[in-house]
C-alpha cells in the first residue's frame, strides 16, 4: 500500500494568502468610510426627517425634556417656527395628517415650555 507523506504546508499557504487577501480588500481596495454628522450639520430634508422623527418619538412617548433636548441639537434659531413650517408644508404636498398634527404638537410643547435659565460664570 502507498502512503502519502505529503505534509499540509497548502492549509498553511492558503490561509494565510486568504487572510492578505481580505486585508487587501478591506483596508486598501474597498475600505469602509463611516459617515458621522451632528444635527445641526445635516441638510434641511434630513433636518426635516430628524424634526419630523422627534415628533414621533415624543406623540409615541410624551417625554418633554428628551424631545426638548433633542430639538436643540439642530440649532434652529426658532424651532417652534421650524416645526410649523415645516407641518405646513407636509400638508401643502399632500403629507399624512398625522404626521404634521405631531409636528404642531411638538410645537406647542415649545410655546408652552419655559425658556431653559442661562447660567453666567
């Protein structure tokens, strides 16, 4: 009977040119870009859906201070304006209802809601 002394050297040999092979692709052929922007850095129709998703979030669960919080990180010089603009013109393009009464809802928390107290050094 034959034996075959052959060692596995090409289980060796393959996995390492596999693994150079999947740094290659991932690290200089096709590398991941990871895309990280802050509200107030977004483009109006993403501000739109930020403001739009806030609404949701806070007709789902009334938190106040959470959507308050989050409002503010878009920076808008008056966002209870921004809101009702921007349900207004939900409705004019033919939007869901729904979806402009909990953008004026939002905006009415902010009427309604004390001015955040400034603190001076």
């Amino acid at each position: 009977m034959e034996t075959n002394n052959q060692s596995h050297l090409y289980l060796i040999t393959g996995l390492i040119l596999g693994a150079a092979l999947g740094l290659l692709i991932s690290l200089v052929i096709a590398p991941v870009v990871h895309q990280v922007a802050l509200p107030q850095e977004l483009s109006p129709q993403a501000k739109a859906e930020y403001r739009l998703d806030i609404a949701r979030a806070y007709q789902a669960a009334p938190n106040p201070e959470r959507a308050l919080s989050r409002l503010a990180l878009l920076n808008d010089p008056d966002p209870s304006a921004a809101l009702i603009a921007q349900a207004q013109e939900l409705l004019a393009s033919g939007g869901s209802e729904d979806a402009a009464r909990a953008l004026v809802s939002l905006a009415g928390l902010l009427q309604s809601a004390p001015p955040n107290p400034t603190i001076l050094p």
